[in-house]
C-alpha cells in the first residue's frame, strides 16, 4: 500500500510555495543517503525544478550489475495553475503517483527490501503552471517545451519506461481508476504486455483496462497534430519500450481542476507501476515481444521517423 506516502506527498505538494528542493527533503527524510538530484529548468513560459531519484538495486548497473534499470516518470504541466486556481490541480497526480513512489521505495530499503535492478523516478515541480486551450477540455500548459522535459528524463540507462499522466480530458477512456496504454517502441504502437495486464488484474482485481493510441499520439508535441496528452511523449526520444500508465475518470475533467484527484485511484496506480518495477527489474515481465519485433521490423522497415518532427511545411 502507498495511501501513507500519498497522503504525506500530496500535502508537500499542495502549496502555492513548493519547490523540488521541499520534494527532496522529504525523502531525505525517509533514507538520508537517497541519490537525489534538483534543479531549475528554464523554458518559455517561466521555470519548474527537476526532481529525479536514483534507487540502486542489488544487481543493478550502479553497483556494476547487469539487472534491467526502469524508469518511473510523472508527467504533468503543473501540480498548480496559479493564480487562475487556487490548489493542487488534477494534472499534478502524475507527479504524486511517481513521488510517493520514491518515498515507498526508500522505505522499502530502510526495511531490507531491495529491487534487484535500479529504478530511476523523475518529475517536475510548478505549483504556477498556464493553462492552455485544448479540446474537448482544457490542457494544462507548462512553463518548459516537453521536448526540454525529455531531455532531461530519457536516457540510454533506462530499459523500459513507465509514464504516469493525468488523462481525463477526453472520451475514449470512460473507466475510474487507471488505464495502461499498448507498448509503444521506436515509432511502433505494439500489443499491450500480457505481463502487464497480468500485473494489472492482480494489483486491481478487476480486469484491465487498455486505452487506444493514433499514431499522431506518439509524435512529438510540436507538430500542429492533435495528442491525448503529453503520457507518450518520452517515447519520442528513446528506443527502450514506453507504457503510459493513465489515471481516468469515466467523465471529462479539465487537467486544471482543483478538487478533482481521488487518491484511492493514484494508489492503484501506483502500486502497479511498483509490482512492475520489481517484475521487469528480476527479468520476470516483458514490454514487449522482441521475437514479434524484430518480425514486424523485417516485414516492414523502420518507424523511428515517427519520433521526429516530420517535415513540417
């Protein structure tokens, strides 16, 4: 169960004055030694502070192992939309899924549990974030590109990634709780993971919910093209499979709402994306097929210009 860490994150970052460094100080409070990196990153609409969190495994590539390193990553415009809103909007649930992560994992640690691969959790942290126009509902908008986001998040070290986003705000997926998205990998929208969904039914009891992607879903923002949301965007700048891991609502709700984040919904998010993290860290859950891949590949060549920009006119 994470409702403690929740609950304890939720009140960090429920405050018009919060910073990574208010972040990072509470998980040093858990386990002193945590590898814990802040900074301020700059963009066109003001600034957000990094937060990234570095958790060795026992046989992990930090201790020169060779276990698989995931990538918990909580996208999100902003956990705020000062001054228009007052409060922790429900974009920010991302974030507090991935930071409650964090605080479980150390804890975790203190206790004598430790993943065998290392897990890298990384967010942002804006309580004052724009709004921006989007349909059905609202967006929330961010100080910084999310091409800028991707690249301080994705990088080679990571062998698999699991992004969580608030994903309310528009018609196809009308289930509460969450919902995973098929894999996704150098352009291709693949077959959901049965190890995932397998995962999924488990930490929920219920059968699993999986929600459609178009491929416009997993090009880069930028492009003048309609997305989901901002849940695939690290796909576009890795060649490691990425699930979005999605926190719904059976009705539209703008990411700029306040009062609109249920934390029994973040929980259930949250504990899946840590049973999967100890599975595919042990080698006990695939992404994706790698024989089927390189079959799909053979048949019908590269899809990585898919990741880009395309040519814009």
């Amino acid at each position: 169960m994470l409702m403690k860490q929740l609950i304890e994150a939720f009140d960090i970052l429920d405050s018009s004055t919060v910073t990574g460094q208010d972040v990072a100080a509470y998980l040093r409070g858990i386990r002193e030694d945590a590898n814990i990196e802040v900074y301020e990153l700059k963009g066109p609409k003001g600034s957000t502070d990094m937060v990234k969190v570095r958790i060795p495994g026992t046989r992990g590539k930090t201790k020169g192992g060779t276990a698989p390193t995931i990538g918990l990553l909580g996208r999100l415009g902003g956990i705020g939309a000062r001054p228009e809103r007052l409060g922790y909007v429900s974009d920010g649930d991302g974030a507090l899924a991935v930071v409650a992560l964090a605080a479980k994992l150390l804890d975790m640690q203190n206790k004598g549990d430790f993943l065998d691969g290392d897990v890298f959790i990384s967010t942002h942290i804006c309580p004052d974030a724009p709004t921006a126009p989007h349909k059905p509902v609202p967006f929330m908008g961010s100080p910084v590109e999310m091409s800028q986001v991707n690249q301080e998040e994705v990088s080679p070290e990571l062998d698999a990634i699991l992004s969580c986003d608030t994903t309310k705000g528009n018609r196809m997926i009308n289930t509460r709780g969450f919902a995973i998205s098929p894999t996704v990998k150098e352009g291709y929208i693949l077959k959901a993971s049965e190890d995932l969904l397998e995962l999924m039914q488990i930490t929920t009891g219920k059968l699993p919910f999986v929600f459609p992607l178009s491929t416009q879903d997993i090009t880069p923002y930028g492009n003048n093209l309609h997305h989901i949301n901002s849940i695939l965007q690290p796909a576009t700048a890795t060649d490691a499979p990425v699930v979005g891991v999605a926190i719904t609502t059976e009705v539209m709700v703008p990411g700029c709402a306040t009062g609109a984040s249920h934390i029994t919904d973040i929980e259930e998010a949250a504990r899946f994306m840590l049973e999967a993290a100890k599975a595919f860290t042990k080698g006990e859950c695939e992404f994706y097929d790698k024989k089927e891949y390189e079959l799909i590949q053979s048949l019908y060549g590269s899809m990585k210009h898919i990741q880009t920009l395309g040519q814009i006119r």
